[in-house]
C-alpha cells in the first residue's frame, strides 16, 4: 500500500529533480575552452563521485564537440569508465557576441545543462529525462519563503542566520534606486505571503470544523 515516501502521489510517480542527478554539466564554465584548438582537453571533477575529462574538437557541420571520458563509482563499487561525444553549438547573440549550448545527445535540443543519473550514466537534457525542478514541489508558501530568501542573500545577508522575514539594510556601495526596487518587490512579496497565510489558515481551520 502506498504511503508517505513511497514514491507515489495522486495514482502518478514521483519525478525525480534536477538536484537529485548525480552529475550536472553546465556548458557556460566550458566556454573558454571550446574557443581553444582542436585536441585541446581539460578536466572537471565532482568531489568523490566522479571525475570528467573533455577534450575539444569540430564536428564538419561546425559544431564544436566535447569528447567526455568520465568514471563513475557509486559507493564501494569498482569504478566504471565511460565516454561520450557531446556536440556543442555558439549561438550569435544580437546585440554581438555568442552564448554556448549543448545538443542533447537523445533529441538534440539547444540545452545549458546536461544531466547524468545514477540509473543511467549517460548525459541527457532534463526533457528527455524527465526531470523537475525542487521548487516545483514547493507549496505557495514556501516559494514564497524562498523568493524572501534569495533577496536577503542578494541583500548581503544570511537568511538562516540575519533571518529571511526582516529586509535587510542597504548595503554599502548599493545605489539607493537599486535598493529602492528590491525594497518595492519585498513589500509587494510581503502583501502576498501575508494574503496567502491568512489563506492557507482558513483552509486548515475549515478542516477541524
């Protein structure tokens, strides 16, 4: 019978997040080597879990590619090498310049970031995988709670320490217009996690009644 934690709500199965990937490969930190010859290679790591190296190249439709040689090891399993050729596209921006994105290797879509699994040790965007974000289990009030969090940290502040329901102070060397808009979008998060708890109140007391 399904419960709390079995993997299943509302008849549906629980979908995995991005945040619960084994392995999460941004292409913007990799912008300065793909500008660099053909053979170049470089090296990545994620603490104990893996290690990636990447070696550049050119694909004959211009692409750029990343040769990805990676060797998972999963607790005190022996390690186990992989390799995978990811194709990367520079896309001209308008107002100059290029911003980088990966072709998925399943659908070959633009993508910033591509996911490994612990399930499936093989790079793939979020769509194919069928990955959520966190934030998309979160109830109202606790994106809320987390848009308040982000402005006390963007603020200077830590919210687990300074608190995340008090404003901070303008910090120093901020122009006072730029504190100003962060101040009306607080006040304007304010009205609605207070609209929103009064709800949310009314909601639970219904259900004692």
């Amino acid at each position: 019978m399904g419960g709390s934690g079995s993997g299943r709500w509302g008849g549906h199965a629980r979908r995995r997040t991005v945040e619960e990937a084994l392995l999460a490969l941004k292409v913007a930190p990799l912008r300065e080597l793909l500008t660099q010859p053909d053979g170049t290679r470089g090296e990545a790591h994620w603490g104990d879990a893996a290690s990636l190296a990447v070696r550049v190249g050119t694909l004959p439709n211009g692409y750029r590619t990343l040769r990805v040689d990676y060797a998972i090891q999963i607790d005190r399993a022996p390690a186990e090498a992989y390799r995978e050729e990811v194709a990367v596209e520079a896309v001209r921006q308008p107002f100059g310049g290029h911003r980088w994105y990966f072709r998925c290797p399943l659908c070959a879509r633009r993508r910033a970031w591509l996911y490994l699994l612990r399930t499936v040790f093989r790079f793939r965007c979020r769509a194919c995988y069928g990955l959520a974000y966190h934030v998309q289990r979160l109830d109202r009030l606790s994106r809320q709670q987390r848009a308040f969090r982000r402005i006390v940290r963007r603020l200077g502040a830590d919210p687990e320490t300074d608190g995340w329901h008090r404003l901070p102070r303008r910090p120093k060397g901020m122009r006072r217009k730029t504190y100003a808009r962060w101040r009306t979008h607080w006040d304007y998060l304010n009205e609605l996690y207070e609209r929103d708890a009064d709800l949310d109140f009314a909601r639970r007391f219904a259900r004692w009644l």
